[in-house]
C-alpha cells in the first residue's frame, strides 16, 4: 500500500490496501485531495517599505530596486533578465542565499506555470508536478530536499504575508496571475523563520505583486491564448490613478481539457485594489476571489508480477473516471503605514481568508457510494490575521541600522466532513481551533562601509484544540473517532547572518539559524495507529511533535560587468521530521535526519541582445538515525541542472527564450529503504518566441520540445515488490498567446 499524503484519507486507504488491487490507485488518488489557497491580499506601499517585503537589508542595491516592465511583451533591454540570483546588498535577508526573479524575468519564460519558472531559475529548486502542461494544479516547489513534505517546509508569501494554512492543502502558485507579478524574493534556507514564522524549513517565497501606483492616469492589458488539449485562457488587468487614490484589478482564467482522461481543469482567479498614497501615509483595501475545478485521473499503475504497465500501454488514461476536487477563495485586507517620525513607519494590516473545498474519490468502477470504495470530504478553512510591526532606520554609535519588529496573530478554524458520499451522514465531522501568537525582532547593522551583520529571534506560542464529533451510525462506516486534544506550546527561531564585501566585485555571506514546524491539522488527524496487526480499527490521537531544524551556511557572490554568480554550501540537521508511516498508516516523527549540499548559479550578460544563465545544485537529504539511516529522503534528486538564453533577435520585435533543465533519478514515494527502482532522471527543453509591435504583443511557446515522456511522481507499493503508481506528464505542448496594452 502506498503512502497517501493527504493525512485525514490515510486510515480509509489503509483497509482499502487489505482487500482490493484497486488501493494502490485509491492511494494516489488521495495524493489530490490538498486544495490549494486562494490568491492572497495585495498590499500596497512605498516600494521601499516593510509591508510588502519585510526582508529588506541596509543598502539595497540595483537588483533589490528593479522595477517590473510594463505590461506586454518581455522588453529585452529592461531588465538584467539573468535569473537574478542576488548581488550584494540585495534587499534579502543578510548572510542568506537569495534570489530575484523579476516581471522581465516571468514574462521571457517559456514555461506556462510559476512552479516551473521557479525551478528554471533557482539553484536546487525542485517540483513535483501530477499533470503538467497548462495545468499548474498542484505543482509543489521544494527548496532544500523535503520530498512529500516539502510544501509544509517552504513557506510561501504574497507581499510579505503569508499563504500556508493550518491544513495540508498546498499552496497551489496557479491561483496567481502570472502578469500580476513584481517580482518573485527566494530566500534558501531557514532563516526566514524569524520574520515569518512556521513553514520557513527549507526556504520562503515570497510574491511581490503589483499596485498600480504611480503609473498614468488609465492604463489597462487583455490578453487571450490557446494551445495543446483544447486550452483557452484569458488575462486582464486595468489600473486607475487619480492625485493619491488608484485602484487596480488583476484577473485571469483558463480552461483545459488535460494532457489525461479525467483531467479537465477550470480556474478563475481575480484581486481588487483600492489604494490611498500621500508621503506620510498609505493605506489599502484588497478583495481576492477564486474558483477552481479539476478532475483527478489517479496513477498509471506497473506491476511486472501481473504483466501490468498502464505506462506503455495506456499512459493517458485514467483508473479514476469520477474522482474530483473543487475549491472555492475568497480574502479581504485592510491596512495602513504611517511614518511617525523620520525613520520610523508604524505598519498595520489584517484580514480575514476562506477556503471552501469538495471532493470525491472512488476506487469501484461506479460512482456510488460503498464500503471501503468511495470518500467525500466537505471542509471549510477560515483564517484571520493581524500583523502590526514597526521599522525603524537610523544610525547606531554612526553605522546604518534598520530595526523590524512586530507581533503576528492568527487564529484559524477548520471544519472537516468525511464520509461515504455527498448527501450522507459523514463519519467524521472534524472541528479544529488553532491559534497563534508571535513576537520577533531583527537587527540589520552595518558595522562597516563594506559590512553587514544581521540577527533576530521570534517566539511564538500556539494553542490548538481538536476533536473529531464521530458519528459510528453513519452509512458505511467502518472506522472509529480520533482522541480529542488541547495543546499549547511555544517555539523559538534564531537567525546571525553577515555578510562582507571584499571589493566591488566579491562578496562574502553566511549565516546560522534555528527555524521550527508545527504539525498541520491533516497530520494530527492521522496521528497514531489507525489500526492493529489484525486490522481492527484504533483511535487517532492528534499528537505528533514540533520539527525543528538548524542550518549553517556560507557562500559568495560575484558581480562584475555582465557576470552574476552565486554560490553556497549548507549543511541542515532536523529533528522530529514528520512522517507517513506506509505500513500502520499514519503520521509520526521521524528519527533525525539531515540535508546537505550546494547550490551555484551563473549569469553573463554577452551583449545588450544577448544574455545566457546556468544554475546547478547538489541536494542530498538522507536520513542519520534509525533503521533508515544513510538512505535518501523520496523524491529528492541528488544533482539538478538549468541553462537558458535569452536573445532579441530584432529589439522587440521578435525574442527567443529557451530554457532547458535536467534532474537526476530520485527514489520513488514511500520507498524510505530505497528497494524499489527509483524514478528516471530526464530532461525538458522549452523555446519561446515573442515580440511587440506599437501595443500588440504575442508569444507562441513549445514546451518539452524533444518530446520527452517521464514522469515527476510515482509512489512504490508497501507489499509488492516491482509495483508502484506514477502520474505520466506530457509530451511537447504549444501555446499561443497574443494581446495588447491601452
């Protein structure tokens, strides 16, 4: 039986695994129940200001001060376009490997997905992707080799503040639209957990989204495309500014059949602004909404016990045919920065967001509720925040100082009904309280003209109350209540970081840091053993321990007329790593294990036509203790590799990008022994060519251009050697956009 990563189906999966060849599918199927977060808030302030990016060093030099291209076609010429890994002085966390990722950047790609962007264009950077193509849907990003766990160790921001939620529904980047989009801040490693909190493992992304502030009076951008498997999209974004008040709107929508049977995706996405900027003040009021819509086609199964290999010989088709999963998003923020004094900004901003998912899963060949075969969950996330902080910049004893300290709060609620079908009485009907409390202070001192030193420390305390109202009369039910619970704990994260510049070319950075994870609702739903050796059911207990890690870190930067380059080693050791345990089904914390390795990218800028970038990384993640130990962490490839070039063949008028990456073999899901033939490493190249006339742009894309057919996930049987499950991505695919600015 394989593992399942959604904590709260694992018990139902785990008798399925006992009775029925279909588990191994049910299982995959189950991978997809995490439903994605909404598109964030949007806030909007001085570009120099805390509340979009709280990680903003002493000298922010020219790749922290980029500024988006316009709206339309990549502008060549705009944009250093490297890959941006970080120079000195970058507006990054100091002693941190960081990089910057711009519109200029976003726009030239040939890929379709922020993920897969992501991945070009950062060192290490991995993703697990189920379907590929247009669909974005449930990609994950994994920085620093977490594996099936790496959306709840890479924390990922819009504006500073944070998306990850208390459940394991991932945050799913396709919600935001990729022309909203500033730049994208990448900060490797751990020590973003001071300013952020939880989540903050292996690293944190965060999104910095435009305002429309500060541009003409109207300006507006639609754009329509079309491509592989019957995909239509559509873009629009407008902006109003009018003396201090603007108002902004970013909006998208796709549609697609899929790449397999049973994967049709829809997804409508869209953020209002209204914004209020005078030089003392500026304050905002941001309304998001999102619906999404996606057909699950479960795993392609091999199994040379059985003669079985779906992959050969039906790779798009699907052991699924009714299985879905649909989310619904909407959030509010307000808020507003005041400078007090010179130096002093006092920040405030809170909202409210709601995430309402349904899915359904059936293992039998009909749609219909049975023993054993189907699940449907209704559940209901609601998250309030408020997050003041203060920034003060100032001279220190005559050295540049910046001072960012604040209290974040949220509290979330989380409902959860599971059962056999829509319209019956649930079995389970989750209700679960969280809240959290933190307070943090950073300290950014330039102790010299060519030195800086940073370091902070956050606590934070949360209280979590749990109980599962289990209904045993319930149609179908052949499972038993959780244990209820009532946990309060408190947490710390430590960041030093330094960072010295030998000339105007070398730059020296490193750091070490503390940063923590808490269990996420899922988990501690599926928290002890579901049942005994003899298959009876036993009670979940909620309870599971704080991961915690500790990282070091050094590397340089060089920057020298056309050349960037970046390059670090770090060595991380964790402690109470959670993990599905693919035998008794469910969730416990693992013995200690460790990442280590490093990352290196490389830009040269040729000529003003010309640019060529590289990055490659070694990640190994293995585990120090316990029955496992010196084995690989699952789906974590040891070397990755990218290059691209960007040229504009004719200024503007027509620019190619291409793109190419490459990754090792990486065991497979549940396969912590490391017994079963792991999956292949392969490669994809992307191309690109674009252009812009007057207010017209196009883009016609061809991705996977040598066809290449692999896949990124597949989950290894727990009783049947050779067996295993994987998600079959596509071939070469094509896209044609085309549209215009007003």
């Amino acid at each position: 039986m394989s593992r399942i990563v959604t904590a709260a189906g694992r018990r139902c999966a785990g008798i399925v695994a006992a009775v029925s060849l279909y588990s191994l599918d049910h299982s995959i199927v189950h991978a997809q129940q995490s439903v994605a977060e909404q598109l964030p808030p949007v806030e909007v302030t001085r570009s120099d200001d805390q509340n979009r990016t709280r990680a903003r060093a002493i000298g922010e030099g020219e790749a922290g001060r980029r500024r988006a291209a316009p709206d339309g076609a990549p502008n060549g010429t705009g944009s250093s376009g490297s890959g941006n890994e970080a120079a000195a002085g970058n507006g990054g966390i100091v002693g941190a490997a960081t990089t910057v990722i711009t519109a200029t950047d976003i726009a030239h790609a040939p890929s379709q997905t922020l993920a897969e962007i992501i991945a070009a264009q950062v060192p290490g950077a991995q993703i697990t992707t189920f379907y590929g193509g247009q669909i974005g849907a449930r990609t994950s990003v994994d920085l620093r080799g977490f594996g099936a766990f790496a959306t709840a160790n890479t924390l990922v921001l819009v504006n500073g503040r944070r998306l990850n939620d208390i459940d394991m529904a991932q945050v799913d980047l396709s919600t935001i639209p990729l022309n909203a989009i500033e730049r994208i801040e990448i900060t490797r490693g751990n020590s973003g957990a001071v300013l952020y909190g939880d989540n903050a493992v292996g690293g944190v992304i965060n999104i910095v989204t435009k305002n429309g502030v500060g541009g003409p009076p109207v300006t507006a951008r639609i754009e329509a495309g079309f491509g592989s498997f019957n995909t239509r999209l559509g873009n629009v974004s407008a902006a109003v500014n009018s003396g201090p008040w603007s108002t902004s709107f970013y909006g998208n929508a796709v549609r697609t059949d899929g790449y397999r049977d049973n994967n049709r995706y829809s997804q409508e996405n869209g953020v209002g602004n209204l914004n209020y900027t005078t030089p003392g003040l500026t304050a905002f009021l941001t309304v998001t909404g999102d619906n999404q819509e996606l057909r699950l086609p479960g795993g392609r199964t091999v199994d040379p016990s059985l003669g079985v290999d779906e992959l050969a010989t039906s790779r798009r088709g699907t052991s699924t045919p009714f299985n879905y999963a649909n989310q619904q998003g909407f959030g509010a923020t307000a808020g507003f920065t005041k400078t007090l004094v010179n130096g002093v900004d006092l920040i405030v901003d809170g909202g409210v967001r709601d995430k309402k998912q349904q899915s359904a899963f059936f293992s039998s060949p009909a749609p219909v509720p049975a023993l054993f075969t189907s699940t449907y969950v209704d559940a209901d996330l609601t998250t309030w925040s408020i997050t003041p902080r203060l920034s003060v910049k100032s001279l220190l004893l005559g050295m540049p100082s910046q001072v960012l300290t604040g209290v974040d709060y949220y509290d979330a609620t989380f409902q959860q009904n599971r059962g056999a079908g829509q319209g019956l009485a649930p079995w389970h009907n989750y209700d679960l309280r969280q809240r959290t409390v933190a307070g943090y202070v950073q300290h950014t001192l330039g102790v010299a003209p060519a030195t800086d030193i940073s370091y902070g420390a956050r606590v934070q305390n949360t209280n979590l109350s749990a109980r599962d109202n289990f209904d045993p009369a319930a149609p179908f039910n052949a499972d038993i209540g959780a244990l209820p619970l009532g946990s309060d704990e408190t947490q710390y994260a430590l960041h030093l970081g330094a960072e010295h510049r030998l000339n105007d070319t070398v730059a020296l950075f490193g750091r070490v840091a503390r940063a923590f994870r808490t269990p996420d609702v899922d988990e501690r739903v599926s928290s002890g053993p579901s049942f005994d050796p003899f298959f009876n059911p036993l009670p979940q207990t909620f309870q599971l321990k704080t991961q915690t890690s500790q990282d070091i870190e050094g590397g340089l930067r060089i920057r020298g007329g056309g050349l960037q380059m970046q390059s670090s080693l770090y060595l991380m050791d964790l402690a109470n790593e959670i993990h599905f345990n693919p035998i008794l089904f469910y969730n416990t914390n693992l013995d200690p294990t460790r990442r280590y390795g490093s990352e290196t990218s490389v830009s040269y800028r040729i000529n003003d036509a010309l640019l060529v970038r590289s990055g490659m990384a070694y990640t190994r993640a293995v585990f120090r203790e316990g029955v496992w130990a010196g084995n690989d962490v699952p789906l974590v490839s040891r070397y990755t590799a990218s290059a691209g070039l960007t040229w504009n063949i004719w200024q503007n008028y027509l620019v190619l990008d291409a793109t190419a990456r490459f990754w090792s073999e990486r065991r497979m899901d549940n396969d912590q022994a490391g017994t079963q033939k792991p999956i292949p490493a392969n490669g994809t190249i992307d191309l690109k060519l674009s252009g812009q006339y007057e207010r017209c742009f196009w883009s016609l894309s061809i991705n996977n251009v040598l066809n290449a057919l692999y896949y990124d996930y597949a989950v290894a049987s727990t009783f049947t050697d050779g067996r295993f499950s994987a998600y079959p991505l596509p071939g070469r695919t094509y896209l044609l956009k085309a549209g215009a600015t007003f």
